[in-house]
C-alpha cells in the first residue's frame, strides 16, 4: 500500500528534490515527514487465530485427501479468527513483528497497486542519483514465461538491522506521483547501497513488489519464489552497514573470485586475523534467516554487498571450507539443500530448521521453493496450527514419509495442534530414534543397564491396507496399529533423555526409552503404527477413546538384577548389542508356510464336543500367525515332555484298570464307602516331578511359574466313571460284588492313577494359559474347569444321599458327570499335535527372525493383533 501526498487536484505532477525533500511543482505539495513512526492508525496483521480445535476445517494443502467427519453449526469448515489486514512484512522477514506505524502525510490518500495475473510479478526499476537523495523508483509488471523478460536482480535481505530495529518508518517513493511507501531501515539502506549513480537498476525486492495488505497476493507470489530468485542475474545479498571486519572479509572474496578457481596452495595466505574476519563476516544475523537459505540456493549468481563494499561470492570457495570458518554451509550449495519433489521435503524442513523466521508459519513456506516439483501453494490466510498440520498430513498421506513421527510429542508444544504433529517451530530437531544410543556411551555412560541392554528394532510388521485417515474437522488420524505392551515400571530420568525399566523377573528386563527429562507413566503403552517401524507411546483417553502421541521411543532388552537369567534365547541365537533384536514381517514364502502349517493343526484341533466347536468363519491373517506362533512357541518348552510321560503313566494305569470302572454298581458302593470314612487317604497334595533342565526350560519362555503342585482327590476320580441312573444305595450297600472287592484291594494303584490324571489336566491348564485367546479350540482347554465344576455340580445333587441308609431320589445330568471319552479324544488330538513338525524354514533353531519373534513373544509383546487407534 502507498500513500500520496499530492492535493486532490494534481493532474500533472513535476516532482523534484529540494534539499532532499520531494517538491511537486504542479499542486506545490511536500510530503509531511516529520512524524514518522508515530501514526497509530494502520493496525498490524498478525496469523489468524485457531478457535477450536474441533473445527479445524482443515483443506490445506489442496493436495491432501482429509476425511470430513462433521460440520459446525453455521455450515463453516473452520474456525479461526482472521486478524485485521494492513501492510505487513514480505514473506518470511519480519511478519507479525513490526510494532512501528506511518508518518502522518500532507493530504494523504492510500493507493492499491495494480492486481496482478497469474505468474506476473512486479519490479522495481531504481532510479539514478546521488548518495543523500530520496529514493525513487517505478514499477513495472512482467511476466516469469515471457520469452523476453527484462534482466533484472533481486534483492536478499533482512527486516531487522544489527540493532534489531524493524519498524517501517523510511519512505520510498513509486512512480510518477513519488507515491510514499514504507520500508524498514535496513531495507532504505540495501536499496541506497545498490543504487547506481548514472544507471537505472532494475530489481525485485519484496517490500515494494508484493501487496503486503492482500494475503492472496502475497500467498501467490511467495509460490512464485522459486522462479524469482532462479531466474534473476544474480542475487544481492545485503548484510547490513559496513565494519573493518566486513570490509577486510570482502576484499578477500572479492580477490578470491577474480583469481579464478583455487589451488590447495591459497589457503595459507588466510592467516589468523583474516579468519577473524570471514568468522565474523559470517556471524552476521542475515546467515540466520531462513529466507536467505531458500534466496542464496535459488541464485545463479550472488554478490554480497556490505555498506560500500561488495564481492561476488567465489563458486570455487568450498575449497576453503574450515571449521574455524563457520562458514553456513547452504553458501556451497550442494545438493543436499535442493530436492526434487515431495519425498525430499521432510529432509529439507529438517536441514533449515535452525535457521530463523518471525512467522512461524515460513518454516514451512520459506523452503517450498527448495522442491523442484512442488506441489503445494502457501497460503497466509491460514493459522499456524492448520499450515502445521497441513504440512505433516501431506508428508504423512502424500509422502508415505512417516519418520516425520520421530519429531512429534507432547512436551514443549507451543501452538494448538494434534498431538502427531510436529511443532516446526522449534529451531533444532532432532530425529530422535536412530541416534539416542549411539554413537557408543554417548548418553549412557551413566546408565550401566542401557549399556548392557539390546535394541530391538521392527521392519514392515504392521503391514495394513487399510489407509491413513486424517479428520478435516478435528486433525485426528486414524490408522493402524499393533499395541506391543503397556508401560509399568520404573522411570529414570536423565538430563536429555529418560528410560522406563520394566523388569519381568529373571527373564530379563524391557527399557523403554524416549528424548526429555520429564516423563510420568500414566495410561501409556507401545504401538507400532502402520507404515512406521520405530515404536511410539500412546496415551489412551478413556472418555473420547483416543489416544495423544506422548513420544516415539526405544525399546531394548537386557538382563534382570539378578545374575541368573532365563532368556529366551539359546546362546548360538543370542544377539550382540550392535546388532540389535531384529524382529521383520514374514515373507509372501514364510506366510504360506505358516497358512499350510496352521491348516494341519486346524483340523486336529478340530474336535466337535461340548467344549469345541468349528468356527463359523475362516481365521484372518494376523490370527492364523499369531496361533501358529504360540503353537512354535508351545514346542519350544518342556511341556511335550512332561505330558508325554504323564500321558505314558495314565495310559498304563488305563489299561490295567480300566475294566472295572466299567462295574456301576462296585463304583457306587466304593463311593459310599469314601463318604462314610471307610477309606483312608482319600485325598492329598503332589507334586509334578520336572528335570532341572525341564525347569530351566519353561522358565525361560513361559512368562507365568510353572505350577507344579497339585491336588488330587480319590473320591473326585471314582465319580468321574459313574453313569445315570442313581441305583438303590441302600441294595449296593447289603449286595456283594467281587469287582468292588477288586477295587478295594487296587487303592494304591487306583491312587497312582488319580494322580496321573490330575497332573494331566494341570498341564492342560497350563497350556491353555500359555496360548492364551490365541488357540480358543486347542485340545484340552477348559477340561480341568469342568472337572472340578461338573464334580462340584454332582456332589450338590447328591447332597447327604451317599452316607443315607434309605433310597434316596437323586436325578444326576450331563452336568454332575464327566466324559472320558472326551477326555480321551482331547489326550490324543495332543499327542498327535506335538507330533507335527515345525516347517524348516520357520524353525526357529534355524530362523533367526522366527526366534526373535517367539522370544519377544513369550516375554508379552504383541505382534499381530491390529486395530485402529485415533490419535488426536
């Protein structure tokens, strides 16, 4: 915006300097400047605001595809407050920060510069003239595809002087009218430091090409910087007034580039205090800004100007790159500042987050004209938590780049954005899960038990199509997810990172670790998510069914306090800290093997009872592997064969004795007989007999004790071969029957039996609690329930009648009796799934991965179950 001072009636105005002070001879008006800096009238853009974060109505970039979920009440698909609009600062100097105001004019009227088309720009023709005159200028509007588009140089520069002044209180004035506009003072001076005296020069500098008060404008203009800048002559780059150091350091570059290309040589004449120079020269605050990257890479040529000193910057210059120097390194341009589309993005946000901007939202519009096919537009209408977002949700959705995670968490957010959302305002970043361990002993000097620990890393584990949703109303996303374990434990915090030890006894210890000093456990567990694999902590919200996304962290094992250690590991299999535990998704070959295999163990355990039934859809995926895992993982304990002896010592018992259980009438009697207290020890304590190497075994990948004590009951193992219908007791009682005389002579072995059966049903517990809700069918679950249910069932019925002398009327069903023809049928269907072996390409003793992923298992990390999480 500008202003003119002429009187209404000026049709001609003649404009000439008078003692420095524009005089036109047409209407005899002066501009009135006296007051500048003092005219509170003009107010000052600052971003929008964000209003609620429910109605984010997020659209920006156009590129992305959100997903719409509601709509406010008035219709509107957002809610931010737009700030007042005035003249503000060009992109990415000094917006929102300006607190000087205008000078009061002679009879002042604001203009509107011309609108521009699409792809033109404005340029700024300088007039001639002496050092102390006014500057004056005009304006031309070209086109960047016109074929014959004047030569023209832009200007790089900063808002700020040395002193950190950046009002706009020094006027420039525009065409024929010397119409006033206002610049800082470090812009009047870059412009009279590059003022020819004899010569028009024609430039481009932001202030005065772009409409400042109209954010379209501006928004579409900062989308064409790339080709400013690239296809300007060259680039002024004005580093503010002149010292002795800046003009001993110019001399130097100035020298440098007209000898020509470096020899190895040269370098000796930079003796100590030139290097005190080039160090101070390059201290200045334009190295700083982060404008000046994006102005400095796009330039094909630049000339760096100092008060009245300037040197074109050597091409060749990268040969005296030292240390000591401090030189920025975007001034070597290579090509690890440029990318070429979106993919590259995230690396440039990262490499130009140190760098400086008074609108936070130029972290991310500053850097766009980095990317060659660039295919998104900055807008300036929007509020700093919607460009944020924005950003993210395209290098998340557009850019499959999910290692922009590794920057998010909760602490230290400075604006109202989604907890998975990076705060791009931060200066420094860090990419936090490759390098917290390492180099060596970085951070761990300290902490004995990370230096001991191993990490684990994922590749592909959570492999889902189902796509990544981002709400344009609240900025959540939904995507899938694997939740490998809560956090319990104890935090340690140190000065730049804190660990979490989640010790599970002698097995071995997990170590959560995460970037900050401050962490508190609260409803927090690991995920992997989908598309990423570095492990983050969710913090669940029990009253949305959300989650916040506390920080991605790092997951290691170590060992337990105490010295012995029951890893799941063999020793050949253990992995080395520099290693790590390497835990990937199978392989298209591995899932087919794991598809045949899980169908052989399928239909054995398909066994029609009262316990079992078929499922009435087929398993996904994710169950088929985690069953057949659990079932590797059951193969590898000692189970096998602890049953197998207990099932040999049952089976000898069964066919020596069997036969007379098949005798109702003795077993009643001999039950009467128990109840009446006839028979001594009718009930006791055991114990399951394991080899120590047994022990070590279960130890080492069951995360529950073994129970080897049990208890077993005569009379419970008499009434499990009784029949419907309830007989006279009472004829029982008075009749003889030489099977019960068998029986009663048979006690001790008919007790060793007992035994054999209540071990048996024990180990099935106790491998229906290691497969867990993996094998809902196996063979053998919830048998030992219905044991003690069915018995207790049957001695409610009965109530007094076995110790009655009369004919007591008893009705016994299904559910007072046991079956041991089902029992039977469970004990084989697990004989022969113990007998299936392993495929060798999924053995563990042979795939590693298949190891770490049974050891992981067993020690209660979930691989396999998904789910879809909301991240808010």
């Amino acid at each position: 915006m500008t202003f003119r001072w002429h009187e209404s009636g000026c049709r001609r105005p003649e404009v000439s300097t008078l003692s420095g002070t524009p005089c036109c001879h047409y209407c005899f008006a002066l501009p009135s400047l006296e007051d500048a800096g003092n005219n509170p009238d003009i107010p000052i853009a600052q971003p929008p605001q964000l209003g609620n974060r429910a109605q984010m109505g997020l659209a920006w970039p156009s590129v992305v595809n959100y997903t719409n979920e509601t709509m406010s009440s008035d219709g509107e698909a957002s809610c931010y407050q737009q700030s007042r609009i005035s003249d503000e600062e060009g992109p990415g100097k000094n917006n929102g920060q300006d607190q000087g105001s205008f000078p009061a004019l002679k009879s002042p009227t604001r203009t509107s510069p011309e609108t521009l088309s699409h792809g033109d720009i404005r340029l700024l023709r300088l007039r001639p003239a002496p050092a102390d005159d006014p500057i004056h200028a005009n304006i031309e509007i070209v086109h960047l595809q016109d074929p014959l588009l004047p030569r023209y140089e832009a200007l790089s520069y900063t808002w700020s002087d040395d002193s950190g002044d950046s009002d706009r209180s020094c006027p420039v004035f525009l065409g024929v009218y010397w119409d006033i506009a206002y610049v800082t003072h470090n812009c009047e001076r870059a412009l009279r430091a590059i003022r020819d005296h004899k010569v028009d020069r024609l430039i481009w500098v932001d202030s005065l090409c772009i409409n400042q008060s109209c954010l379209d404008e501006k928004s579409q203009q900062v989308g064409l910087m790339r080709e400013v800048f690239s296809k300007a002559s060259k680039v002024i780059a004005y580093l503010g007034g002149e010292s002795p150091e800046s003009s001993t350091a110019l001399r130097f570059l100035r020298e440098t580039s007209i000898a020509g290309p470096i020899t190895s040589e040269i370098t000796t004449v930079i003796d100590r205090d030139l290097r005190k120079c080039l160090r101070v020269l390059f201290q200045r605050p334009y190295f700083t800004r982060l404008w000046a990257v994006q102005e400095i890479l796009l330039a094909k040529d630049l000339e760096i100007v100092s008060g009245r000193h300037s040197a074109s910057w050597p091409k060749w210059i990268s040969k005296l790159v030292d240390p000591s120097l401090q030189v920025p390194p975007w001034l070597f341009r290579d090509q690890s500042w440029y990318g070429f589309t979106g993919q590259d993005l995230l690396h440039i946000l990262l490499k130009t987050s140190p760098y400086e901007c008074s609108d936070p939202r130029d972290r991310v519009f500053a850097v766009l004209g980095l990317i060659y096919k660039n295919d998104i537009t900055a807008d300036y209408r929007l509020p700093v938590e919607s460009i944020y977002t924005g950003i993210t949700a395209y290098i998340i959705k557009n850019c499959t780049m999910m290692d922009v995670l590794s920057l998010t968490g909760t602490n230290k957010r400075t604006f109202n954005t989604p907890s998975w959302v990076p705060d791009w305002s931060q200066k420094s970043v860090r990419v936090f899960p490759n390098n917290l361990l390492g180099p060596e002993g970085e951070f761990l000097a300290e902490d004995g038990i990370l230096q001991l620990s191993t990490r684990v890393t994922f590749h592909g584990i959570v492999d889902c199509n189902q796509e990544t949703q981002i709400s344009a109303d609240t900025g959540s996303m939904r995507i899938c997810a694997v939740k490998l374990c809560d956090i319990t434990g104890m935090v340690c915090n140190r000065k730049d990172y804190t660990y979490i030890v989640m010790q599970i006894g002698q097995r071995g210890t997990f170590i959560i670790t995460l970037p900050g000093p401050r962490y508190e456990i609260s409803t927090d567990a690991v995920f992997l998510l989908s598309g990423w694999d570095h492990p983050v902590i969710l913090r669940y919200h029990g009253d949305s069914d959300t989650y916040s996304l506390v920080s991605p962290c790092i997951l290691s094992f170590g060992p337990p306090p105490s010295r012995t250690w029951f890893s799941p590991w063999e020793p050949k299999t253990s992995y080395s800290r520099q290693d790590g535990i390497q835990v990937s998704a199978f392989v298209p070959e591995e899932h087919d093997l794991l598809l045949e295999f899980h169908s052989r163990l399928q239909e054995i355990c398909s066994i029609p009872t009262s316990l079992t039934s078929q499922q009435d859809t087929s398993p996904c995926l994710s169950t088929i592997t985690n069953s057949t895992l659990s079932f590797f993982l059951l193969s590898l304990t000692s189970l096998r064969d602890i049953e197998t002896r207990l099932r040999k010592a049952w089976d000898q018992s069964n066919r020596r004795m069997r036969w007379m259980f098949h005798d109702q009438a003795a077993i009643w009697k001999l039950m009467q007989e128990m109840s009446r207290g006839h028979v001594d020890r009718l009930s006791g304590e055991g114990e399951i007999r394991l080899e120590k190497s047994e022990s070590i075994c279960l130890a080492k990948y069951c995360s529950f004790e073994f129970p080897t004590t049990y208890q077993w009951d005569l009379r419970r193992f008499c009434w499990s071969f009784l029949r419907p219908p309830v007989p006279d007791l009472a004829a029982t009682e008075h009749g003889w029957s030489p099977v019960f005389d068998e029986l009663s002579s048979q006690l001790r072995e008919i007790r060793i039996w007992t035994k054999a059966t209540e071990q048996l049903l024990q180990v099935f517990e106790f491998t229906q609690r290691v497969l867990s809700d993996d094998w809902i069918v196996y063979p053998g679950n919830g048998l030992r329930r219905k044991w003690f249910d069915n018995y207790q069932n049957f001695q409610h019925a009965m109530g007094g009648a076995m110790q009655s002398q009369a004919q007591p009327t008893v009705h016994i069903d299904a559910s007072c009796l046991w079956d041991w023809e089902e029992f039977e049928t469970h004990l084989r269907a697990r004989e022969r799934l113990w007998d299936q072996e392993v495929p060798r390409e999924l053995d563990p003793s042979m795939n590693s991965n298949v190891a770490a992923i049974i050891g992981l298992k067993s020690l209660g990390l979930d691989f396999y179950t998904k789910r879809t999480v909301r991240i808010r």
